[in-house]
C-alpha cells in the first residue's frame, strides 16, 4: 500500500435557458441532467453509446447518488484505440501477443457532482481523453435524448426555453492563481490567445473577425492550419499593454478560447511568460493505491467531497433557484428538494 496524490480536474456545468430577452448562460438545473444522463444509461445499449473519434473512445457507464443527497458519483470509461501494437511481459521482456488496431486499454474515470452548484470533479484520465471537450463532444454526440424533455419544459415554463444544440455545457475554472499573477507585472510587453479552429462552436464578435482571417488564408493556399494567435504587443519603450487582467476575464468568461498567455517584465525585473494553455482547475488529493497500482475509490470519493464542501469556486449558487418538476411520458423525476 502506498499513498500519493491523485489530481482531480474542476468544470462547471452549466444548462442554458434563453428568456425571450436574454440568456441565462451561468445556471444550472439538475433536474435536466439527471435526466439526460439516465436516459443515456436506461436506453441507450452500451455497444451504441460509447462516442469515438481522433482514435479515442468514452462511454458514461454510472451515475448515481451518494450517501450525500447533494453529490452524485459516476464513470465513464476511456481508452485509446487506432495502432497495432506489440505486448510484452515487462519483467520478462518477451512479447505476449499484439494488440489489434480497434482494441485499446480500458480506463475508469471517475466522477462527482454538485447537484446545487454544477460543479463537476473528474479523475485526471491516465489516457487523456475525459476532459472538458471530449465530454462535452460525448454530450452532444447524445443531444437527440433530451428533445422529450425540452418539449415539455419549454411548454411548462414558457417564455424560457431550452435548445436541444445548447442544453447541458461543460466550462473550464480558472485556474487560482493565474488573473492575481497578472498583477506582479511592471511592464507587459505582450498579451495573446489562441483560438482552436476545429472546436470552436460558438462565435463570439472576436472570434468571428479571427475566423474571417483564416477563411482568408485557407482561400489563398495556407492549409494545414488548426489554430490561431492573435497577440497585442507594446512597442513603446517603458510603456505597459493595460487593460489585460479584465479583458482576459471577458474572453475566459465567453469560453470560446483555447488559451491565454502574457509576457512581461516583473517588478523584480525578472522577465517572465505565463500561460493558461487548455484551461482549467485542478486539485490534489490523497489516495492510496493497492498492490496492484490501483486507487482506493473511497479515497477518491471522499477527497472529491472535501472540495465540494470546502474548496468549491461555484459556491455561490447554491442559493439560485432551480427549476424542477418537469414530467416526461407520465414518469415524475425522482423526490428532491432544492
């Protein structure tokens, strides 16, 4: 047995409502979650619910309620697929077999959830492939689920509605320390984000300009291209790019850019570059892991429990009303309060 750190990514899941005059983009209703994912693992057969693309594969095998009525604890599990491969006996250092192109090595990712805030907690996958874009990718490869839902929703809480193409988002936390480290600069020579051009889904005023620019360049023979920086850059002398820390905030809080980054002088007079590349929270906790290199899930649990209840960034919503009480084919939700 041995103890080690286990990191655990933050996201805030958000289900969107438009009011007829806005957009309520920040809330979060359970209720609608709890019965998407249900649907997905009561009707949908495992073989036709697993979601692969870029040779990477997940599926949501679990989701239920803990001993905490507020917490619900899942998994999905992911691998990588796509290259024959050799196996070998490690100690050994003789091959044992191959491993065919569409199997790959199975992972269990596991999960918690904040019924009251949408906060979600993941297991880091070994494999990289449960993340904030690969879910949500998960989540709209299953959209069609939640139309008998939406249709009754938007006829029993009229004038909102919900839109099939934009009922249940994944949204990255930023990370603590990164919008106060931006203060420790004197001078910032310059400041840039990324745009991914392959997820990009909803086109903010900036990123349509940037997506006008590589249209451009595609037109005119550069191919190959999957991302974009767009950088500000000072070219005073003693003068400082300003502005940085709130126009940052606006772009992160749109959620439509990849990355983020500053490069500057601090008032040390160190120079120094930081970035906020994929972003995201992320937490540590202890675990202890069994002969077999193999985590204790109550360990896990119980250390995604902490955060919920003492480290949660999104602990201001628990206090927003959720909307509840939706009835779908004669079947009522299950006995909740909010």
């Amino acid at each position: 047995m041995a103890i080690k750190p286990l990191t655990i990514l933050g996201y805030e899941l958000t289900t969107p409502k438009f009011t007829g005059d806005s957009y309520d983009i920040d809330r979060f209703d359970f209720e609608t979650l709890y019965y998407f994912f249900n649907k997905i693992i009561n009707y949908v057969p495992l073989k036709e619910r697993a979601f692969k693309k870029y040779n990477k594969m997940i599926n949501l095998i679990s989701f239920n309620q803990t001993e905490d009525a507020n917490l619900y604890e899942g998994v999905f599990i992911t691998a990588r697929y796509g290259k024959e491969q050799e196996i070998i006996d490690i100690l050994e250092q003789v091959g044992t077999g191959l491993k065919p192109k569409n199997h790959g090595v199975k992972n269990e990712v596991h999960f918690l959830i904040d019924r009251r805030t949408g906060l979600l907690l993941l297991e880091k996958d070994a494999e990289n492939v449960a993340g904030k874009n690969f879910i949500y990718r998960f989540i709209r490869y299953h959209k069609n689920l939640i139309e008998d839902y939406q249709t009754v929703f938007n006829k029993q809480f009229d004038p909102l509605k919900i839109h099939k193409n934009n009922f249940l988002k994944v949204i990255s936390l930023p990370p603590k320390t990164f919008f106060e480290e931006i203060k420790e600069f004197a001078t910032v020579k310059e400041a840039y984000y990324f745009l991914d051009i392959d997820k990009l889904e909803l086109k903010s005023n900036e990123a349509s300009n940037v997506m006008y620019l590589y249209d451009k360049a595609k037109e005119n023979g550069m191919n190959g291209m999957n991302r974009v920086k767009v950088s500000f850059e000072n070219t005073i002398k003693k003068s400082s790019v300003r502005g940085i820390q709130n126009y940052f905030k606006k772009l992160f809080e749109s959620q439509n850019f990849d990355g983020i980054g500053v490069k500057g002088k601090l008032h040390s007079g160190r120079y120094r570059t930081i970035e906020l590349e994929n972003i995201q929270r992320a937490f540590d906790i202890e675990v202890e892991y069994n002969e077999n290199g193999l985590p204790s899930l109550s360990d896990i649990t119980n250390g995604m429990t902490e955060i919920v209840l003492k480290d949660n960034p999104i602990s201001y919503k628990r206090t927003i009303q959720q909307y509840e009480g939706v009835v779908v084919n004669g079947t009522k939700k299950e006995d909740r309060k909010v």
